[in-house]
C-alpha cells in the first residue's frame, strides 16, 4: 500500500479484501486483514482536493506565521489552553527565530527556520513547538520531528563528553480534522538500550465555538474561524442571504469583542488591525468560489484596514529599537568591561603594595632579631665582666 494514493473512502473494512484506484487511475488490491482505520469522510476529502487545488503553498501557513510575528502575546492563551500552563499576559514571548542548514534527500542543503518555537518566560521558563496544520492528516509529525531536533540540538550543552538536549513542548493546531485525526500523538526514539517517547498535543480548531475563544481569550484562532464551516454550508450560505447571516452574525461579534478589548486598553490597535485583516485574508482564500460569504465577511470585518505605511513604521520602530538596544547592551558592556578592568588593576596593584609591606615588615622584624641578639650578647658579656667585681664591692 504505501505506493499508492488511495482514495479512502473505497476500501472496505470488513475483513474481506477491497478494490480501489490509485492516482493513475489504476486498480490495485488491498489484501484481506491489511487494512485498519483507513475510511476518511467524503467532505473531508473534498475539502482537501479543493485546497490543493485552491490554495497551492498553503497560505494559511503565512496566516500563522504572521501571527506568530506580529502578535507574538495572543500564544500564551493558546499555550496554556492546550499545555494547561499558567503563564499571564506580563509573560514575554521569546523566538530563538534559528536557521538551521540541513542536507536534503538529495545531498543539497537546505535551510530550515523553526520560527514556530518560542519560550515563554515568567515565573517559569519553558520552551514550545507549535505547529499549524490544514490537512487532516498525520505527515506532520515528520516535520515536527525534525523541527524538535534542531531546537534540540541547538540548546544542546556538551559537557564531560555528554551532549544534554531537551525536546521542547510539542503540539499541533488542525484547522481541518475528521473524526479520524487523533488526539494526542507521538514520536517514539528508540536507543539501542531503551526507548523515548514524545509527547505531541493536538488542538482541533472544530471543538471550539466562538464563545470558547472569546471565554478562553484564543483570539488567535479568530482568522481561522471560517474553518469551521464545512464546503457544503459556505456553498449553502452563498446561496441563502439567511444562512449567511449567521456567519456574519460571528464574525459581527468578533469585531465587536475586540473592540471592547481595545477599549479597555487590554489590546492593540495593531493586533486588531492584523486580526481583521488576516480574517478577511483567509475568508478570501478559503471562500473564493463563494462570492457572497466572503463578501458577507469582508463587510462585517470592515474591509482591508492595515495600511501598510503603519505597519512599516511599527516594524521600523521596532527594528530601531531592537538596535538601539543592542547598541546600549554594547556600551554597557564596554563600560562594564573597563570597570572590571580597572578593578582588576586597582586589586592587582592593592595586591603588590600589600606583598611589598609584608617584605618590608619581615625584613624589619629579621633586623630587630639581630639587634636583640646583639644586645643580648653586650649583656652576657656585660654580666661575665662587671659581674665579680659588683659582688666583691
């Protein structure tokens, strides 16, 4: 089976052998007691043939990363709904943001940059990997596993001839899930002596409402909404101004909580902005047959509202900002390197005169002994000849 695309829906589960086709159009038998859990929902299915053929270079996978970017507090209600952690919106975001050079299947290097693993730093310091997915499937774990072991390998420490890694915290976010897509997974490492098994989490964006991401503050997961609607309802609400409405009516009271949010001074002017953009961004993507609901949205959400001129100013305060930054680390630095330096000079020479004291004071002392011995010799001798003639007197 595993060189062939089989359309699952078509096989048979029975015990009894099946038929189907491959990519070519070519039969091909699945033997009796061979197949297990391989029925995959015909909408599940259509939806997958539809964003392929929609959507080539996933860009759901630049919707994330620009959140990811731009909006780097909105994960930490995301990591403490699925890692069931603590941390607070005071905590600080943290990307390593490393590029890693690795060898492709062919020899030729590539490079890799595991921009979806961050730290989040407050009362505890920990590390996560978290990965968005379209496709109800499972090939995630291939990349999981190689993202893991490059943030592994480079928080690696070596020391007495151990190399100490640490795997950070794994998860996966299905935008996309059947009834099939499991929910937790793993990654098994066999050692020639024992073996490691690794933890990957899984959230579904289809088990949360909309009144789960505004109670659970996952305002990250607003631009994905739309995900929730299966082809057949989109194509439905195209057609129905009522149906319709309802997804407008979501998308009304997304807009509405985070202007209340906004108001309140516990979110940004640019955080909104950018969710309301990337929802109108994904409403297109993922609707563009369906005229309607995307313009239902889009008109609900209040159209493209980032200007672009005010994100570059953002993003060049930034970057000025993070070099001013490094430049004031820089002369702190220095200044705190010709400080040490000075100390170090000023014990150094405290060091000399105190050595030199000590051999002026031993030397003084080795004089002093002479002396007395000498006077004590005067005395003696003194004694030997004064003394006979005081005691005849």
């Amino acid at each position: 089976m595993e060189g062939a695309s089989i359309d699952y829906k078509m096989i048979r589960t029975d015990g009894t052998a099946g038929v189907t086709k491959d990519k070519n159009g070519l039969e091909c038998t699945v033997e009796k007691g061979i197949v297990t859990e391989v029925l995959v929902e015909t909408e599940a299915n259509a939806g997958r043939k539809q964003e392929k053929s929609e959507n080539v270079g996933d860009p759901y996978d630049d919707v994330y990363r620009t959140l990811l970017d731009d909006c780097p507090q909105l994960l930490i209600p995301l990591v403490n709904e699925i890692f069931h952690e603590e941390f607070t919106k005071d905590d600080e975001v943290v990307f390593a943001k490393d590029i890693h050079m690795i060898k492709g299947q062919e020899g030729e290097p590539s490079k890799r940059m595991t921009d979806s693993s961050f730290e989040i730093v407050g009362i505890v310091r920990k590390r996560f990997l978290v990965e968005e997915q379209t496709r109800p499937d499972t090939s995630i774990l291939n990349r999981l596993f190689e993202y893991a072991m490059l943030v592994a390998r480079s928080s690696g420490v070596n020391k007495d001839n151990v190399l100490k890694v640490e795997f950070p915290n794994c998860a996966v976010l299905f935008l996309r899930s059947t009834k099939y897509t499991p929910d937790k997974m793993q990654i098994e490492i066999k050692t020639p002596l024992d073996k490691a098994l690794v933890d990957v989490l899984v959230m579904k964006l289809k088990d949360y409402t909309l009144d789960d991401m505004i109670s659970r503050e996952l305002l990250i997961l607003f631009p994905f909404y739309l995900f929730r609607f299966s082809e057949r309802t989109l194509r439905k609400c195209n057609e129905d101004e009522e149906q319709l409405e309802v997804i407008k009516s979501d998308y009304r009271r997304m807009r509405e909580h985070m202007g209340q949010l906004t108001d309140k001074g516990e979110l940004s002017e640019f955080y909104r902005h950018t969710i309301i953009y990337l929802c109108n961004f994904v409403a297109g993507n993922l609707a563009r047959r369906y005229k309607n609901v995307v313009k239902g949205v889009q008109s609900v959400m209040g159209g493209q509202v980032i200007e672009t001129d005010a994100k570059k100013i953002l993003n060049d305060g930034i970057r000025k900002g993070k070099l001013e930054g490094r430049l004031e680390g820089k002369r702190e630095e220095s200044v705190n390197t010709e400080r040490e330096r000075r100390r170090a000079e000023a014990a150094e020479q405290r060091a000399i005169v105190a050595e030199q004291k000590a051999t002026a004071a031993e030397q003084t002392v080795s004089v002093l002994q002479k002396e007395l011995h000498t006077l004590r010799q005067q005395f003696d001798d003194l004694v030997r000849v004064q003394g006979p003639k005081l005691a005849n007197q």
